[in-house]
C-alpha cells in the first residue's frame, strides 16, 4: 500500500474503480510532470511567488471561491488552497477549518511544515494525489493531518500558474474514508486551474489599473465556467461511442456480415442516419466550444463566407426539419472571401439562425443573405412563411431592439439567449446587429467590419480535412 510517484498510468492499470483502499493514484490524462530537476523547480517556484506578490500568505477572494466551489461539489468538510514557500506550506484559501477544532493550530497559524502535510508528495510530483483512506498506509499515517487533524481521505491537485510552475495544492479532505471519482478529481483539477487563471488575470489588471478597480470574481461565475469545461470534455469524450456506432451501423447497412431482411434494413437505416445526425451535432457543438467564446483575441482568417455558411446550414437541418422549416443561403456574386475571425462568425451566425428558428412559426423559410456593405460584410436574416408574410417574429425583434439596456436572463426566454450572445460577439469582432426596416417587413442585419491583418492565412476546415461535410 504504498503512495506511488504517478511516472503515469496505462490504459488498464488501476483505476478509480479498482484502487485498493490507501493506494495513491493519478488516473491517466492528468499527470503533467516537468521533467525538470529539484532545483531548477524550486528556483522556479520562488521567481514565481514573487512574480505574482504571493510571498506573504493573504487571503485571495478567487482562491477562497474555488475552495467554496469544491466543497459544495464534492460534499467534503475541509478544503485547502495552499503555496509552498520553502520548507512551509502556507494556507492561503480554505473551507471548513474550524472543523479540526475550535482553536486548532492549522485554523490560527494557517501553515503547516511541507513535510508534515501530505502536499509534498503533489509538489514532488506534480501530479494529483487521491488517497480513500490515509490510515491504511503505515507512512502517511505519521503525517501532522492523519495524526493530530484525523484526517483520512483527501484528493489533491497541483496549483500551477499559466506557464505551469507548480506553487502548490488545492486538496480537499474528509475525517472519514471515502473513494473520489475521476469526475470529482477532474472538478477539482479545473477548480485549481480557474482559481489560479483568475488570479493571475487580476494580478496584470492591478498591475494596468488604479487600485480597487477590479472586484472578485463570483462563486457562481467560477462554477458556471467549471460548468462549461466538463461540459466541453464529456462532448468530446461523447464522440468515441459515437464513431463506433456509426462504423458498425455503416457495416451492417453494407451487408458485410450478412444480408438483412427489409425490417432490418429499415431498422439499420434509422440507426445509421440518426447517428450521422448525433456525430454532426457532437462535432457542432466541440466546434461551437462555449468556453472559447469567452476568447477575447481575435483571429484574422481568409473566410469564405458561403462555405461558412453553408457549414451551419446543414448543422442545423435536422433541427430545422423537426419544425417544417427551409433554410436557405444565398451570397452576392463577386467577393467570397473576408478578413474576419472565422469561429466568432460562426458562432454568429448559428445562434442569430437558432434563436429565430424557435421563435418562428412551423413550415416558414429561414433567408440568410450574405453581401458587401462598404468595406464590410453583411448577413442578413428574415423569414418567408405563405401565409405570414416575410419579416421577423416580434419576440426576436423586439429583443434586439431593446438589449442595449441591460436585462436579466431569467427575464429571457432560454432559446432567445443566443441572439443576445450573438449581439455580444458581433461588437467584439468591431460590428453589430440591428433591426433594419419595421412593421411586418423587418429583417436583422449583422454588420461585420474587415480585420486588420498583415498576413491572412486560410482557415482549412476541420471537416475538410477528414472529408466530412457539416
């Protein structure tokens, strides 16, 4: 029952599942070792506290948010945020400290010697640490928490800065054994990773700003971003099934293995469709990454505009389809290719298409229309319907007329809010949106200003690039 040093993991050695109680383990994808000597990452280490202000131990309201998060999420009664500085490892954030007793040293000191807390072995590491049940190993069983704090399960991760020194640890704890799941661990690993980010983003602020005008950050924008990473890493992993699926519907529809009777046949037919249909959405989705419209760069690309479009036009036929909706995409003769930031684009273009699709009425026909307009590019959206006429439903309308004050999402309909994310990427690119024409007769416009750039490279597509069309 030993702690191992994690050299990393292959596929089939222990798992979450399968670890015996007291072992240590680094489940495979998150062990990020430096290869870099003692030394050199002590040296490290202390350019980097003192790079970042972090040499005399103050509490830090992003770090105490990110303890806050990873207690709430994994139920756990302690959680730390430390930095080891020397021989010392020195609390910066915490949950829960009081219940290691009312005046426990740990709570009024708030540092603990590196080589009587169980940190060292991350930081030796730089690896995560999940031990279910500290007592059963003779050598961590001597260490200050388990024998004077009673602590007898703990999950650590290292806290590393954006260029991936390691400082120290955000570990969570509990006074009875309990087994950590990779989800919990993965949690935990993004909690660390944001907590860090976000202070590192406040620290070049103040560095560019007065004092005090930056505040911290919320539990709930914290929680809302780790959110969003786990959602981005379950898409991805979601894909895997989803390509064997497809192969094998692909194998059965082809006969290979036999021929199929007509029931067969049609029952393969849905399954292979339906699942071309899931991989093009998970594909949609890992392109249309949440987190990264949060980028606040933008990047200068030789965007063909009808390809682009045409892209998100089949993305969004199935959806359309549900609905007896026609999407439709035309492009004025002449220039196809733009400066522009080519995924900000997309993402325009996708939820201006969605939100409109929602509010419409059933069997109408979704107009895009791409155009020169001075020096820049317009898309232009409206609805055709045989017996409506040709306009915008009022609900999108009115939104985007009156969104320049602020609004509260709970006031909003849910499928209306990517029309408001729509109007937020179009002025960050340096354009925007407006309702152009009134009445009946309305249609929105998006105003896309060219990017100035020395060298455009074109974006080869990632669909392109296998062979796929979206």
């Amino acid at each position: 029952m030993g702690v191992f040093a994690f050299p990393g993991q292959s596929d089939g050695e222990a798992t979450m599942g399968d670890n015996r109680p007291g072992d240590a383990i680094a489940p495979p994808g998150l062990a990020c070792p430096l290869g870099l000597p003692w030394a050199e990452r002590l040296q490290r280490r202390s350019q980097a506290i003192a790079a970042l202000q972090l040499e005399h131990p103050s509490s830090i309201p992003a770090w105490e948010e990110a303890a806050q998060v990873a207690a709430q999420f994994l139920g756990v009664p302690l959680v730390m945020v430390t930095v080891a500085n020397g021989p010392t490892e020195y609390v910066y954030a915490a949950f829960g400290l009081s219940s290691l007793g009312v005046g426990n040293p740990l709570s009024q000191q708030r540092q603990l010697p590196l080589s009587s807390g169980l940190g060292g072995y991350i930081l030796d590491s730089e690896q995560p640490l999940v031990v279910p049940d500290t007592t059963e190993n003779p050598v961590l069983a001597q260490s200050e928490l388990v024998s004077t704090y009673g602590i007898r399960a703990y999950c650590g991760v290292p806290l590393r800065t954006g260029q991936g020194t390691c400082l120290g640890t955000l570990a969570v704890m509990d006074m009875r054994p309990r087994r950590f799941s990779e989800q919990e661990l993965g949690f935990l690993a993004m909690a660390a990773r944001w907590g860090m980010s976000e202070y590192e983003r406040q620290s070049a602020r103040a560095i560019l700003t007065p004092p005090g005008s930056a505040g911290p950050v919320g539990l709930e924008a914290i929680a809302n971003r780790v959110r969003l990473d786990l959602l981005t890493q379950l898409t991805h992993e979601l894909r895997s099934p989803l390509t064997t699926v497809l192969g094998m519907s692909t194998m059965l529809s082809r006969e290979i293995y036999g021929p199929l009777t007509p029931k067969q046949r049609e029952y393969t037919d849905i399954v292979h469709r339906s699942s071309q249909t899931l991989m093009t959405l998970v594909d949609e989705l890992i392109d249309l990454n949440p987190a990264e419209a949060e980028r606040t760069d933008l990047v200068p690309t030789a965007v063909d505009i009808e390809a682009l479009g045409q892209q998100v036009v089949t993305a969004l036929t199935p959806l359309a389809e549900k609905h007896g909706h026609i999407l439709n995409l035309t492009v004025e003769p002449g220039e196809t290719h733009w400066i522009l930031d080519q995924r900000v684009v997309k993402q325009i273009l996708y939820h201006l298409m969605v939100g409109i699709m929602h509010a419409a009425g059933d069997n109408s026909t979704l107009r895009v229309h791409a155009c020169r307009r001075g020096q820049g590019l317009t898309l232009g959206l409206w609805l055709s319907n045989p017996w409506l006429g040709e306009g915008l439903p009022a609900e999108v309308a009115e939104l985007l007329q009156v969104s320049t004050a602020p609004l509260a999402p709970s006031a909003i309909p849910r499928p209306l809010l990517g029309l408001l994310l729509s109007q937020h990427l179009a002025q960050r690119h340096g354009g925007q949106i407006k309702v152009q024409g009134s009445g009946d007769s309305n249609r929105l416009e998006v105003l896309l200003p060219r990017l100035e750039t020395a060298v455009a490279r074109p974006e080869v597509s990632r669909e392109a690039e296998v062979g796929v069309t979206l």
